[in-house]
C-alpha cells in the first residue's frame, strides 16, 4: 500500500541516519546527552527537543521527532538541538535546562513527559511547548496526538491475511495509551478480518477487551523483546508486532534467526528505512506522522503562528497509515491489498468503527 504523503514523510526519517552519525554528542552535568543538528541553518529561531529514556537512535518516536526538528532547520525556519534523558528523572532539569538556554520552543517527545512539561509550562508561561502523544495544554503547550488505532488496524487486518500458522502477536514497551492503542488497532483488525472470512486467527500477547497482555516494561532492552518473540513463536505465531521502541528491535532479531519461521510489522517509522539490517523480515510498518508534524509545529511556531490546539494524526490526513510492503510487495496478494484499501476507506468514512478507547480525542 503505497501512500506518497508517507512516503515523503518516511524519506525525511530515512535522512536521521546520516545526520545523526555526525552529530557532536556531550554530556551535561545531569547525565544526559545533548545533540545538535550536524548542518547549520541561518535561522535566529531556536527550537529544542528533550528525549524520553528510549533514545535519539530508538528508530522510532524519537528518531522520527528529531527528523522532523531537523527538516524545520533544513528549511530555514529553526536552529535546532536536543538533549537526551537516559532516566524519567532527568525530564524535568533537562526541560529547564532548555528554558534557561532560552529556546523559542522545546519540544518533549512522549506522553511520560507530559506531567513534566506541563509543569514547566505553569511556572514559565511565556515559554511555548509542542509535546508528542500528549494534548494541548492552552495556552503554551501544542499537543501532536495520532489516532495511530486506524492504522494499527490496517496491520493487523493485514497480519491476519499474511499469516499461515493463524497465529500472530504484538507486545507493548510500557501498558500506556500511546502503546495500548496500537494493540487495540492490531487486535481489532484481526477480528475484522475474521469476520470478513470466517477465519480464527488468534492475537497472542494483547486482548482488547480485558486490557491484558505482554509488555517489556522497557523501550530500550533489546534482549526482552527477543525474548517475548521467542516466546510468541514457540506458540506457534508467525507474524509480530512490537510496540516498544528501542526494545522491538530484539523481536526483529528474533524474527530474522527464524529463518522464516517469524516476519515482522514495525511501527511508528518504516522499519525498512529505519532498521535496514532486518528488511529481511519486516511485512510493512504501522506509522505515526510524528516527522511532519513536528516540522510543521516548529515552523509554525518561527513564523508567529503557535497555537495550542492538539493536532490528531489520522488515516484521512496522512497522520497515520501503512508504509510500503518493500520486499514483501510481491508477497503480499492482490486481493489482500484491494482489501486493505476498502477497509481503510471504511475507516476513513465512518462504516468501520473502531472501539478503542485510547483513541485520542482532544
């Protein structure tokens, strides 16, 4: 399913690799890392970014909000940098380290540094926030939300299709929304297919309807999410879908050694851009548009255009989707892809409803 709005958004995260390979990196005094981007832009306006524990080089949200800092500086509309937290601790004295370093703007990627950011926000209300997978906080902090449910939908319809031992699984890195609401799409989308064919294939590691299933408690331990896929495949389920950062690289690790026996769904970014060394594996990507709306929060926010009205990715405006099957193109049936496409209109319009109740709202 070629989707050229992604696709573009999916070239900018395809330039992180080689910036981020030459980006000078310190330490600060709390422990955390700091970057900038390794191409200068003449732009005054400063716009900053604060990781969550998962990493510049989580090839995920992360990576994907740092692409779309630096697409703003390409543009000329930014002068951009970051500072990395290794612990939740650091969310705080990393955020006001950036306030005193006097950004126009501080981006703070994840939900989990939602209460840390909205806490800055009252003590420097002149300072403007844009915040992933957390909502506005008016009257200085934009939130990026994505209803990432839609497109997680389309990946577990299309796991179920793929799948031949009719078993598939996801695993989560923590049981937060931002996660949860991936796996409530792929378990939903299982069951649509389901009833669309009469078939039984089982979602290993999540069910929506009690809220149970398998999480890493970790977005950056590799070992733990092999660990869970090793554990999903000696169940019989050849076909995973990690939600967890850093951590789903394991479970592509795992999938890869198989030898065929386990293929992959990644998320957030194109795993086939992000994660080259696993293309082997990976049937597509559930993706999340952090890069472009980031870009477009720093450069609205440089040309005097902020606003804290939370922005909602969505199947209609590009903000989530699949991304192409690259080497599974060949793979995938046709039917099946004409399939994916009439369910994502359902979506779209309305006669598909999706029930997750992580989906955000506001």
């Amino acid at each position: 399913m070629k989707q050229t709005k992604l696709a573009a958004a999916l070239a900018v995260v395809g330039l992180v690799a080689a910036a981020c390979g030459s980006k000078p990196v310190s330490t600060n005094g709390s422990g955390s890392t700091t970057g900038t981007s390794a191409s200068a832009a003449a732009s005054s306006y400063t716009a900053c970014m604060v990781t969550d524990t998962g990493g510049i080089d989580d090839h995920s949200f992360n990576t994907a909000a740092w692409a779309g800092m630096q697409k703003a500086q390409s543009d000329g509309k930014a002068t951009v940098s970051y500072v990395q937290s290794t612990t939740a601790n650091q969310y705080s004295s990393n955020i006001s380290s950036l306030v005193t370093k006097g950004c126009k703007l501080i981006v703070t990627v994840g939900g989990l540094m939602a209460d840390a950011t909205t806490a800055s926000s009252k003590t420097n209300t002149g300072q403007k926030f844009a915040i992933v997978d957390s909502a506005s906080v008016p009257p200085n902090i934009k939130g990026l939300q994505f209803n990432t449910a839609q497109g997680a939908f389309l990946g577990g319809y299309l796991a179920a299709g793929m799948s031949k031992s009719g078993k598939v699984a996801t695993f989560g890195g923590l049981n937060i929304a931002p996660v949860t609401i991936y796996m409530d799409g792929f378990w939903e989308g299982v069951q649509y297919y389901n009833t669309k064919h009469s078939t039984h294939v089982q979602v290993l590691g999540w069910n929506e309807a009690t809220q149970q299933g398998s999480f890493a408690q970790s977005f950056t331990d590799q070992n733990a999410g092999k660990q869970l896929a090793q554990g999903f495949l000696s169940q019989g389920a050849d076909i995973v879908f990690p939600v967890a950062g850093g951590t789903g690289l394991g479970a592509l690790a795992e999938a890869q050694q198989s030898n065929g026996g386990m293929n992959a769904i990644w998320v957030d970014t194109d795993g086939f851009t992000a994660a080259p060394q696993y293309q082997s594996v990976l049937i597509t990507s559930v993706l999340k548009g952090i890069s472009d709306a980031v870009t477009k929060a720093v450069e609205d926010s440089s040309t005097g255009n902020f606003d804290a009205t939370s922005y909602i990715g969505t199947l209609a405006n590009g903000g989530t989707g699949l991304a192409p099957f690259h080497n599974f193109e060949s793979k995938v049936p046709a039917a099946l892809t004409s399939e994916l496409n009439t369910v994502k209109q359902g979506i779209i319009d309305g006669t598909i409803a999706i029930k997750s109740k992580a989906q955000p709202t506001s």
